[in-house]
C-alpha cells in the first residue's frame, strides 16, 4: 500500500502540531513510520488520505464498539446541532443520559459528566479525597487513569511506549501522594497500607487491565482490593473508562460481581463525542459542588452534542440483548484463528482476552502484571504491526495496548484478518 498523501500532511502537521499529533501514540514512535490519515471511516472499515481501506481494530481506542458513523448516533448528533451547540445552561438531554446510564450501571445513584477520561479520574481522586480527608491513593503500575499529574506514575500506554513512566513536569509534591502497587499482588498492596495507616484515600484500578495490553484480574484480585478498603475505610475506584459499557452493559462491577465506590468512565459513553463521566452512591456523590464542598466543574460538561451522541449509544447499548454475546463471540474466534497460525508458524505468544478486549504478547509466559507485559519482543510486534498495515490491517501502533473489537465486524473481515496473520507471521 502506497502512504505518499499521508507521509506529505504528518510532514505539514509537524510544522504546527507538537510531533505532528494532539495524543503521543497516535505518531508511531513505538513502530517506526509514519502516521495514517483518515479521511472517513464506516463501520469496520477506515478510509485514509491516499485512498487505502483498512480494517479497524482500535475503533478510536473503543468508543465505536457499533461501528464508525453508526447511524443512530449521526442521525442524533446532526439533529441536535441545529438546535444550538453549546449554552452552559441545564438541558433534559443531561437528565436523560445521566438516567439511563445509573439504571444500567449496579451500584451508582448519580453521575456527573466531563469532557475526557482523563477528567473523570482526576475528579474521581479529587471527590475520593474529600469524602474521606485524606490524601494518597494507590494505583497500579501500567494502569493508565489519564494524564493528569497524580497517574504519570508508571502509566503504561503511550507513557510506556516512549519509556519516560514518569513525566518532567510532575512534582514531588504529587508524586509523593500516589503510592504503586503491582498489578495482581495483593500483598504489595497490603505492605502499602501497613506503611500508610490511615493515609489512603482509595485504590484506583484497571479492573480489567487495557493499557499494558489486556490482562484480567486474577481470580480473587479484585474481591481482595473490594477487602482491604472495607478493612481500611479506603474507596475503591474502578476506572472503567475502557471497560464500561464494553465488557458488559454494567461493565466489569457487572461481569464479576463486584462493587466499587466510584465509577469512571469514557470512551465508548460520548459515542465517539469528548465525554467522561465519573458516578457513585449518593452519599459520595454529594460531597460535589454544589451540594458538597469538592469543586469541580467545566464550561463544556453535559455539552449537548456529546450529551446526544453518549445518549443514543447507550440507547443502542441497552436495546441490543445479544450485543456482549456477539462481541465475545466474534472476538473468540478471532482469538483461536490467531492462535492456530501463530502456533503453526512456531512464533512464540500469548494472548489475553476478556469480551471484545484482546491483545498479542510476543512472549510465551504469562501476561499478569507490568513486569511480565515488558517482556514482550518489540522487534516482533513492529514486524507484525507493520506486516498487517501493508496488508490493510489496522491494530494499535504500540504493544501496550488492547484491540478493541467492534460489532460491525463481519467473520469475512475476520477470516481476512487471520489469514493476514498467517502469511505475515511466516515472515518473521
Ligand atoms: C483512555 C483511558 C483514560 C483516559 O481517557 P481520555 O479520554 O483519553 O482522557 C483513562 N483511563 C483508562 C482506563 C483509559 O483507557
């Protein structure tokens, strides 16, 4: 495949743009090359600017779980433009998204919404804080929660593809607040709460890892945290930004049975629009402004387009009982396919899996933790990411992230795909 009109605008956009890109990942540093630029993208498929069609495994990094331009959702975003963009008012629209995602999410009354992931965490800590005074929190390493300075902590994702875990700019100050724990190790969780007694606001986590590649909770991980912050009077957190609404319909609370104090959320919630959300039980929730003492606020929180756009998704969402079915379904055939012709190839791997998140290793032990995601051959996964693009496959251009399977996915593209993998990995 020929890039010539894609190479010639990331060389205008570096001019102006910071790395030619508004997000690190989206430039390639981990794979080498240089960025695809869409044009237009329609269901599983993305169209760039030198006319290449490529099946979309990143699906804008999960939002468009249904599909790119999925009618319903350009159908309310149109309609709702031509009544007004933006007023910094109340509209019903807020009321009715904010009901229908705390009926189908367990253990939340409200919800407030904000413009990014990034936003929902950093309040999520801020509320977390007041609601029980005091100060630290623990995450883990190769969680992402969004580049908000307390989470560039070992954050996996983009963080740890440009090997700089910790960014300049973040200070000591903040640092000191935020205690790391490893990732399906209860005991370095515990050692932190004996040297912390009484400090430890709330654990926030990946309860299904997304950012280090996907890797699932090891039986008993996440009853263990739910344990330790009872015992402690800590919050739980769970970051659902990339699990919500993906893994089930009340996410990952919902797929194993578990409650968490507060909720985060993004990505697929906006419908492809900037919107996060972060929701909890009342009593938490109205700790807010303007019921409560925590400030937060935001002149384009609620905004009605995103509102519209998040509100039919989750419409979508909840209407389609065989929705997770389907997704499972298709994501585990892809997952046996891959694994027949790497195995016949003698390439080396695992992959994880949970629902439609999915992700390769290039090494043949166990992924449970960051440790273990960093062991994976890079040399490897550029072969692949690059052997797949010049065969029309589009995967993350980094090791450390999820594939995000989408709906609109035929078994044709998914057959394409493995038979991509196939010839691609005898080339390694
Ligand atoms: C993507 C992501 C975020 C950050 O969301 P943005 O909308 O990019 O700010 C936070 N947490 C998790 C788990 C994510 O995957």
């Amino acid at each position: 495949m020929q890039y010539q009109r894609s190479s010639k605008l990331f060389a205008e956009a570096e001019k102006v743009i910071p790395g030619g890109v508004n997000s690190p990942v989206r430039a390639f540093k981990g794979v080498g090359g240089t960025p695809i630029f869409v044009k237009s993208a329609k269901g599983a498929y993305l169209y760039d600017e030198d006319g290449n069609k490529l099946i979309d495994y990143i699906n804008s990094w999960g939002p468009m779980i249904l599909g790119h331009a999925y009618q319903p959702v350009i159908d309310a975003i149109t309609e709702r433009a031509k009544l007004g963009t933006s007023f910094g008012m109340p509209t019903e629209l807020e009321t009715q998204i904010a009901q229908l995602a705390v009926s189908m999410v367990p253990n939340i009354d409200k919800i407030r919404f904000v413009n990014s992931g990034t936003e929902a965490c950093m309040s999520a800590i801020r509320l977390a804080r007041g609601f029980t005074k005091r100060d630290k929190i623990i995450k883990f390493a190769g969680c992402y929660h969004g580049h908000s300075d307390s989470f560039l902590i070992q954050a996996g994702s983009g963080a740890s593809t440009f090997g700089t875990p910790n960014s300049p700019g973040v200070t000591q100050g903040t640092a000191k607040d935020t205690l790391l724990a490893n990732y399906n190790d209860l005991e370095s969780v515990k050692l932190l709460f004996e040297a912390n007694k009484n400090e430890i606001a709330a654990i926030i986590v990946e309860p299904v890892a997304g950012n280090m590649g996907c890797i699932p909770p090891l039986a008993g991980f996440l009853e263990g945290l739910r344990q330790i912050c009872n015992d402690n009077q800590t919050l739980l957190i769970f970051d659902e930004v990339m699990t919500g609404f993906r893994l089930a319909k009340g996410g990952v609370q919902e797929l194993y049975n578990i409650n968490a104090d507060i909720i985060c959320f993004g990505k697929v919630i906006g419908g492809g629009l900037p919107v996060g959300a972060f929701a909890a039980r009342e009593e938490i929730m109205n700790y807010l402004a303007p019921l409560g003492p925590v400030y937060q606020a935001g002149t384009l929180s609620g905004n009605p387009l995103a509102m519209a756009a998040g509100l039919s998704m989750l419409q979508s969402i909840n209407n389609d009982l065989e929705l997770f079915q389907r997704l499972d379904e298709k994501t585990a055939y892809l997952e046996t396919g891959i694994k027949k012709v790497l195995t016949q190839n003698g390439i080396e791997f695992t992959i994880n899996r949970v629902g439609s998140m999915i992700s390769i290793h290039f090494d043949k032990n166990p992924v449970i933790d960051f440790q273990t995601a960093k062991k994976g051959d890079n040399e490897t996964f550029k072969k692949f990411f690059h052997g797949l693009l010049n065969e029309g496959v589009y995967i993350a251009p980094s090791a450390y992230e999820s594939w995000f399977i989408t709906d609109a996915l035929t078994y044709d593209d998914l057959d394409f795909t493995i038979n991509v993998i196939e010839k691609v990995s005898k080339t390694f």
